[in-house]
C-alpha cells in the first residue's frame, strides 16, 4: 500500500493509486504517532487480523547515533485497527445478530462442519471402491446432513429454549418466544426444502409451521398477521367489548387464514357472549361461536404429528386425509346454511363468524382479504384450496400467482431465498445468501443444496477456469476463511476451513501460520499446535526459527536457544557457539564467567565441536573446579584441579592456542597454593614449554593479543 | 459418586485467558475471577468478577494495562500478572479501590510474568526475562518487591509455586523445574530437567503444583502433553506420569501443551494404603487439544472433557472440590459438576 508523510500536522493518508476515486471519498484516519517532524520513512504492514502497523522513522542524525537515542525517540510503531468504526457493509444480518453473537456461531458451527466433511471424506473412499459415482447416492449421506443441518439450526437459536411461564396470561393472544432471526429462518426455509426427505410429503405444512415461526420478519412496512395480532393485543387491554371492535374479527380471519388454530379458538372465547351475565339472553350466538370453535380446532392436517399445544386433527396418509377433510367441509357447510343465523342478532358477530367460515370453505376472496403477505396468502392456499400441492413447479407457479395479489418488497431475502428455491435455481439461492446473510450462511448452507441435488452438486463442485481452477464451494470458503483470518480470536477455526479447500487451502493456510505474531510464547505454541495437526512441520520449523531470532534480538537467550533447539537450527547455533567460543578467549575475568557459563548449560553438550563446544564444557569444568580449589583450600581438590588442568586440557591437543595463556595464568594461582607444592618436574616443564612457545608465537604477526594483565607473561 | 458429572458451557461476550474460583460466602453467591479481554477493542485487559450463575455479566472489573499471564487467589487477596510485567493485587472481596500494583519495567519485571504464587513471605514472581521477585507487604498499603534472582535472560521462566514458607519451585523453557531454598541464600539447590515426551531433550514447563500435604512432590506441566512428578528426595528420578512416546503401547493422553496442573483432591486415590507416602497423588490438567483430564501414576488416565477448542486454563472449587471451572478458547468458560452434587445443583 503506498504512503506517504502529508504535510499538514503530520498524518499519514492512504490513497488509491486511481486518481479518479476524489479524496473525499476515501475515508481518512489520523494517527497519533508522537513521532516529531521530520519524518523520512514510513513502513506499512498487516499484523494479525484487522490491524495495520504502521512505522514512522526520523532520518537517522549523523553526529550522535547511539547517544541520543535514549531521550529522543527515532521512530515509533502505531498499530491502526481497521476493524472499529469503519462501516463494514458486508451483510445485513449483521444487524440483528451483534458481533459477539456471530462469533458464537462461528465457532459452535466448526465440530459439525468438521464432521461432516470427515464423513463425506470416508464416504468418497467408499464410494470409489464400490465404483459410485457420487457421495450423495450414498443411502445415509442426506442423514448426515440432515444432523448437520439440525446441529448449525440449534446453534441460531433455540425457539424452546425459554422457559414457560408458569402462570400464562389468558387474554395473551401470541405467545413470548425469543426474537427469531432471519438467519434462522433462512437456514430453516433450505433445510425444509433440500435435506429433510421425510418431510417431502407434507411440505406444504411443514411451510405452514415455518410462517408461523418467522411471520414476524417477513416485512417491516406492509404489515403481516403477526402485527396485526400484535397491534389489537394492544389494543385488548382498553376493550370493554371485543366483539364491537373490526379488529377483533379481521384479527381472527387472518390467523385462520395461516392456519394459527390455537390462537383463533383462544380469541373466539374472549366473545363477549361467553360472559356469565350474558350467557341468558346470547344463547344462540354463543352456541354458534363455540361450533365454530369446535370446527376450527378438529380441521384435517395432512401431517403425522402437531406439536404440543396446536390444534387440528392429524391424518397420516392421504385416504384418510381425504375423508376427514369431506366429512369436515360437510360440517363447514352445514353450519354455514344453519337457520340459527337468523336467530343472532349481533351483526358483527354473524359477519365475523361467517367469515371465518367461509376462509375454512376456501373462498379465495375472503381468504386474500385476511392475509397481508404474498407468503401468508400462499399458505393459505395450501391449507383451505390445495392441501396436495407437490412438486417445485406448482408452488413455484402458485407462488407467482400470490406475489401478483400482494406485491411486496423484499427486504431481509426471505421471500427472495424461497423464490430461487421453488424457480429450482440454486444459483439464485446462493446469491440471496451471499447478499444478505454473509459469508458463514454461504460457506455452511452449500453443504444443504447439494445434499440430494446433482445439479447443484455439480455446479459448487466443476472447477472453474475464471476462477482460477477453483470451484464455488471453494472460493466462498476461502472467502469465509479469509474473514475469520480478520479477527484476532477466529483466526484459530480458519484452517478448518481452508484445510477442507483442495486446490489453493493449503497454501493460503501456511501464509496464515506464518503471519501470526511470535512475540508471545503462548500465541507461538498454539500456532505450533495447528502446525502439528495439519502436518506443516515445516512451516512450524520456520516459526520457531522467527521466534528465537526475536527473543535472542531482545536479550532472552535462554528462550531463543530454546526456540532453536526445537527447530534442530544448527546453523544458528553453530553461530552462538563460535561467538560464545571467540569472546570467551579473549577475556579471563572471572565475573562474565556466570554468564558465558549460563550459556553454554544451555546450548549443552549435544551441539557437536563446530564451535569449539566440547573444548568449553571441559574449560567450565576446569573453571569450576579452580574455584572450589581456591575457596575451600583443600590439598585434595586443588590437587584433582592441577590434575585436570595437565591431563585433560594441557596434554590435549584440541586446546586451542588462544585459551593456553589464560590457563597459564590460572596455573599461576595454583603454584603460590599453599602448603605444599602441586606440581611434579614434569608438569612444571610442560607449562615452561607452552610459556615459551607462546613468547615465540608473540614475535609472529599473526599473533592476536589477548586482554591480559601484563604481569602475566 | 454414581451420578454422571454434568457440564455447561456459558458463551461470553469477550475472551477469557485465565479463570479462578474466589472464596465465596452464603451471601455473596459463587463468584469467579477472570482474566478477560474483548478482542474487538483494543486496550481492553481487564480482571473481572463474574458470578457463576450469568458469568456474561460482570459484577465488577480492574482495568489492566496488557493482557493477564498469571492469575492467583489467596484466601484473602487476588493477584493478576501482566504480558508487560507488571503486578495487580487486590483484596479478594474484588474492591477495585484496594487495588495496589507494581508497574512493570527495568525494576520489575520485562515482558510476561508467568509464574505467580501466593505464600511464604508473600507472592513470588517469576518472568519470561528471567527474574525472580518476591513481593510482600511493606505496610501503609504499599508493596515492595524484593529481587531474588535475575537470569539475565538466560533462563525463561512459566511457573512458580511455593512449597513451604521459605521455599518454591519455578519453571521454565529449557531449564526445566528448579527448587529455590531462602535460607541458603536464595539459591536453586535442586534441579531437574524432566521427562519430555517425543524423544525431545528439554521442553516449556507451563505449571507447577505442590501438594499442602506433601511438600516435597512438585507435579509438572508442560510440551507435548508431558506431565511428570518431582520427587525432591529422588531428585535425579523424576516420575512420568503422561507424554507423548513414554509409553509405545498406549495413546497419549493428550499429544499438545498442558496448560495447567492442579492436584485433584476430590478424586480419591484408586490405591489408598500404599498412596500414603510413595504415590503421586491424582492430578488434574487441561490442554491445548481442549482435554480436561485426570492422571495418576499408573492408572489409566479419566478423561473428563474432551472440548473442540483449547481449554486455557481451569481451576477446582477449594471449598466445593466437585466443581471445575475452565476457560475454553472459544470466548466460553465451562462448569463441570462431579459427583452426587450434580443433582443439588440443577
């Protein structure tokens, strides 16, 4: 990215390189680096997720390098985090799911992934010795999922996870769930039409019961059966008499007309008719309100089960469907031609209740007038006209016909999502999917259209060329894996993903790895970890390698031997070692003696005698040993020192020359020891001969003086 | 004991690196202490008290300058290291205004202080740069810290742990476990470089933990799933108790980083005659690979969670020894609950 130190007060802008894009456009940032002017350079890089380090750099000033560092900062490095106030527009679900949340989704959403692409994986294996050609014509793979889809469903939220109210309130028309969202929905809507086989033959009930879940997202501004239930239950509160109110019956008709039974035989008994007082002279009237309560509660559903709480007679199969719902439609309409309603003589309630009577007959007008939604109109028809609608064309051409009645506009991507579901076009749902639930919805919901689709299968799966050879299904989850890469915390699930994407996963996965930040030693280990699972061994040599160049720039040696011990880096070591070798040989004082020893305890004795090693353990030992000698002043150690010293680094010709004069002058400590003598004749000669060869070697010009007191010579 | 242990995970709003349980009274409810930041926001380090029945919503939180590497609690004072050397004590009531704290640097400590322990003298800490400190009241609510050892970088430390009054044992990357004695001139008098799984030479110790009642046994955790016991009185022997490659027959246990080691005293041990002097005591850990685990020399290993993300830290309840809190990766903590208590609980 170029940049450049701009003139006024010192912030740095960022600018595209296309003149064409005005400035004002570009969304500009100061930073507060402290750094005084003049500054000379600017280094810009990416750090772990969204943030950007930025480094500024005084020019270096020529008199006073190192002197002037201390006061005066030479350069700074800022990190900008990009993330925070810079309005990612990605997806709108991001409004009704808060960050935090999504995280949590994120998360909980990669063990199913994970398993099921392990299960494919070992399906495919088997797939291919039995010759098949798919996974999917494997007979448990739609059941696995199946599990899948139900796994990621209860993470977006539980519809039974709230606890019930122990006393309810009896004149609570819709019951206090948690908020649905549109993600759910969506994820429910794919899961009811690609994966659930079982549900195929009672799919327009199925549709039924999702309405009645997600009904109050459909749309914000046209107005749905849920607002309108909403609005009188407000409203409730302040009637005296309900049945007086055109609420209360367009109330009714409309959750009739989505087929909310429960709720409309719950209302009907708050008519004023039920009253005690009343009870005499409403006779008639109650007793019609009640039939049709009775009616409303024992209507035919062509489903094997209702859950708790919902009402309507079940019919397993289609025979038996189709004589209760003759012999209910019978009931229908003879209570519509009864004589008894002559005999109410409330004009709203005959009205009111006659409507109703007339939607459960499926009148088509009066069935339009009560719905709002194009969505709740088409399950309408599914319940009072055409409860044997199957097949994708038909309701597809019936969706149409309802979308033509109640035109809607389209803002949270249901209706769009169900539109290329029923047109059979898995291109259009991925779209729907990619504008307005994001990245995760696509990268986990590819998984549900091809689950019993081919053609679906073979379009996220064909390579394409103007994708650079990859397929569908893995750009959107490198592209996914590229959001989790953003943030400091999901950085970690990524390689899930990109390990799962064949052709450009792995490489991406070690640029990642790599990326990550190695200050910290806990953050290296767990990037070690990934490295270890996905078989980068590698990729995590070279991390240990960056990790201990860090830590031995910044003065922890022991951690940065350590790092290079793990990463068998021997030519570093190799280097530590020689450095350590040359710098003891020039020095014998004793007090750095601590700290070359410190050293040398930890590159150990394994290194090999590239650097001299072996030659210094003995030279530490020897030094160890001088010092016990010269404390405790015990004939018998200083002795066992004098006897090191001749046999095993005197006599020994891997000595280097350097390191005799050194010992020479140890030895000088060992001679004044009192009380007797230490060294024989021969010993004494030895160390007059290496004395005198030294004094020679003094007059050649390749000899190199050492740091040594004078009188020792 | 017959009743399964239950376990809840709680999602949190921010990430948790370290969590304690804080001694809690009938009044106050059960109540943590974590180490937490939000990664979103930057600079967002905090210690915060989280009571156990809705952790998502803090009671009360202290500021931190960097994110937390060590958390301790002692009856009376919480303690919290930072990734920048500083120390952070407080009372254990979580009064933010009590709060004292050494600010890291050239006098303290440089970078992360990883071992951190409450006893003896007060709390001893011991750095990645190297130094061991010794911290300890100085009256009118000040702290002074008191230098017992600087490595000068040569060593790197990740563990510390008292053991009696005038002694500790610290850990660290390629040193090892050492055994620090204050009345010989505050000097490691032992040394053992342990038993490290995958054929490696020397690997990180992450924890270390000493028994009350056996205070010449340090258990030890570290890479590659290694945990091994410490006898001081077999100093040179030190006792594997899980790694990688120890065993060719028998799977690992775990193969990653063991975070944390903590003798678990609820799980009686299977051999009881013979555990009263020779026998390492069962010792719980968890790991990188999200394993909540418990070990005893020569048993198999009981594995009590095996979680899809790494579990960073955990600690057993003192007062209730059935209950476990950890601190998962994914910005989560869990609960687990052995024993016949699960039932009283729920």
């Amino acid at each position: 990215m170029p940049g450049m130190p701009a003139d006024s007060g010192g912030a740095i802008v960022p600018f595209s390189g296309e003149p064409k894009h005005a400035a004002s456009a570009l969304p500009v940032r100061p930073i507060r680096h402290g750094v005084p002017p003049p500054i000379s350079r600017v280094y810009i890089s990416w750090s772990s997720g969204n943030l950007l380090q930025v480094a500024c750099l005084r020019p270096p000033s020529p008199e006073e390098g190192a002197g002037r560092g201390a006061e005066e900062v030479a350069g700074r490095v800022v990190e900008v985090n990009l993330g925070v106030g810079a309005g990612n527009g990605s997806a709108e679900v991001e409004e009704e799911v808060d960050e935090a949340e999504m995280r949590r989704i994120e998360y909980g959403s990669v063990p199913a992934f994970a398993l099921l692409q392990s299960r494919k994986n070992a399906l495919a294996d088997a797939a291919a010795m039995q010759h098949m050609h798919s996974v999917s014509e494997h007979a448990e793979w739609w059941q696995y999922v199946l599990e899948y889809s139900k796994t990621i469903g209860n993470l977006l939220g539980n519809q039974d996870s709230l606890p019930a109210l122990m006393i309810e309130d009896p004149r609570a028309i819709l019951k206090v769930r948690e908020k649905p969202t549109s993600l759910k929905a969506a994820w429910e809507l794919l899961e009811i039409f690609y994966v659930d086989k079982e549900l195929h033959s009672w799919l327009p009930e199925r549709l039924v019961d999702w309405l009645a879940d997600y009904d109050s997202l459909l749309t914000k501004t046209d107005g749905t059966v849920y607002f309108k239930l909403n609005n009188f239950q407000k409203k409730l509160i302040n009637l005296q008499i309900v049945e007086n109110d055109d609420d209360y019956w367009n109330g009714l008709s409309a959750a009739l007309s989505v087929g909310w039974l429960d709720v409309v035989v719950n209302m009907l008994r708050f008519h004023g008719s039920y009253q005690l007082g009343q009870m005499d002279n409403r006779e008639t009237e109650n007793g019609l309100v009640e039939a049709v309560a009775v009616l409303v509660s024992t209507m035919p559903r062509m489903r094997p089960d209702l859950p708790k709480g919902k009402l309507g007679q079940c019919c397993k199969t289609r025979p038996d469907f189709i004589k209760a719902w003759e012999k209910w439609r019978g009931q229908v309409s003879k209570l519509e031609c009864s004589a008894f309603w002559i005999q109410c003589s409330h004009q709203k309630t005959r009205d009111g209740l006659k409507n109703l009577l007339h939607i459960m007959m499926g009148n088509i007008k009066d069935l339009t007038a009560a719905t709002s939604h194009w969505l709740e109109l088409f399950a309408s028809h599914f319940l009072y006209i055409r409860p044997f609608t199957v097949g994708f064309e038909g309701m597809h051409h019936l969706a149409q016909k309802c979308i033509q009645l109640k035109p809607s506009f389209d803002t949270n991507g249901l209706t769009g999502l169900l539109n290329g579901i029923l047109s059979e076009n898995p291109e259009v749902v991925l779209a729907e999917c990619t504008k307005k639930f994001g990245p995760w919805m696509v990268t986990h919901c590819m998984e549900l259209l091809a689950a019993d689709n081919d053609y679906a299968d073979i379009m996220l799966h064909e390579e394409r060329p103007n994708f650079g050879g990859i397929s569908i299904e893995e750009l959107h989850r490198l592209v996914y894996a590229q959001v989790l890469c953003s943030h400091s915390s999901t950085w970690q699930i990524a390689p899930t993903y990109l390990s799962s994407c064949l052709n450009q996963g792995l490489g991406l996965l070690e640029i990642l790895l790599l990326k990550q930040p190695i200050q910290d030693n806990r953050l290296v280990l767990k990037t070690l970890e990934l490295c270890r699972l996905y078989e980068l061994e590698n990729v995590g040599t070279n991390i240990m390698k960056i990790a201990g160049c860090y830590h031995w720039k910044h003065g922890r040696k022991g951690t940065g031997v350590y790092w290079f011990q793990q990463a068998h880096d021997k030519v570093r070591l190799d280097r530590i070692a020689q450095q350590l070798f040359e710098r003891i040989g020039k020095s014998v004082a004793d007090d750095n003696f601590k700290q070359w020893e410190g050293l040398l305890e930890l590159l150990g004795s394994d290194i090999g005698s590239a650097g001299g090693l072996e030659f210094l353990h003995r030279y530490r030992d020897f030094k160890r040993s001088l010092q016990q000698a010269l404390e405790g002043r015990t004939g018998e150690a200083a002795r066992q020192t004098v006897e090191f010293l001749i046999q095993q680094l005197m006599r020994n010709p891997s000595t280097p020359q350097r390191f005799w004069l050194p010992l020479l002058h140890d030895s000088v400590k060992l001679l004044n020891c009192k009380p007797r003598p230490l060294l024989n004749v021969a010993e004494t000669t030895l160390l007059l001969n290496k004395l005198q060869e030294l004094s020679m070697a003094k007059l050649r010009p390749d000899f190199c003086s050492n740091h040594l007191p004078s009188h020792a010579l | 004991m017959a009743d399964p242990p239950s376990f809840r995970r709680h999602p949190l709003p921010f990430s948790i690196d370290l969590v304690r349980w804080l001694p809690s009274s009938a009044s106050s409810g059960r109540l943590l202490a974590a180490a937490v930041h939000d990664p979103s926001v930057p600079a967002s380090s905090r210690l915060s008290l989280l009571p156990l029945h809705d952790p998502a919503s803090p009671l009360a939180s202290l500021p931190l300058p960097s994110r937390p590497t060590a958390l301790r609690c002692s009856p009376s004072v919480l303690a919290a290291a930072t990734s920048s050397g500083s120390l952070h004590l407080l009372s254990s009531s979580f009064d933010t205004d009590s709060a004292v704290s050494v600010p890291g640097g050239a006098g303290f400590h440089v970078g992360p202080v990883r071992g951190l322990d409450c006893g003896g003298e007060g709390w001893v800490t011991a750095g990645e740069d190297g130094r061991v400190h010794v911290v300890s009241d100085g009256g009118d609510g000040r702290v002074v810290a008191r230098r017992v050892w600087d490595g000068k970088g040569m060593s790197g430390y990740g563990a510390a742990r008292w053991a009696s009054s005038a002694e500790f044992a610290t850990g660290g990357a390629g040193c090892g476990v050492q055994w620090w004695d204050r009345r010989k001139g505050d000097a490691v008098v032992a040394q053992c470089k342990g038993v490290w799984g995958r054929g490696v030479a020397t690997g990180m110790v992450h924890s270390i933990d000493i028994h009350p009642s056996r205070k010449h046994v340090c258990v030890v955790g570290g890479s590659s799933g290694t945990i091994f016991a410490w006898d001081l009185r077999w100093a040179q022997q030190p006792i594997p108790l899980s790694g990688v490659g120890l065993d060719e027959t028998a799977q690992p246990l775990c193969e990653s980083e063991v975070w944390e080691v903590l003798f678990d005293n609820y799980t009686q041990s299977s051999d009881i005659i013979s555990s009263v002097s020779t026998r390492i005591l069962p010792v719980m850990l968890c790991s990188e690979d999200g394993i909540l685990a418990i070990v005893e020399q020569d048993e198999r290993p009981l594995e009590l969670l095996a979680e899809p993300c790494a579990i960073n830290s955990f600690d057993i309840d003192p007062q209730n020894p059935s209950d476990v809190v950890c601190a998962l990766e994914w910005e989560s903590i869990g609960v687990l609950t052995r024993g016949r208590d699960a039932m009283s609980e729920e």
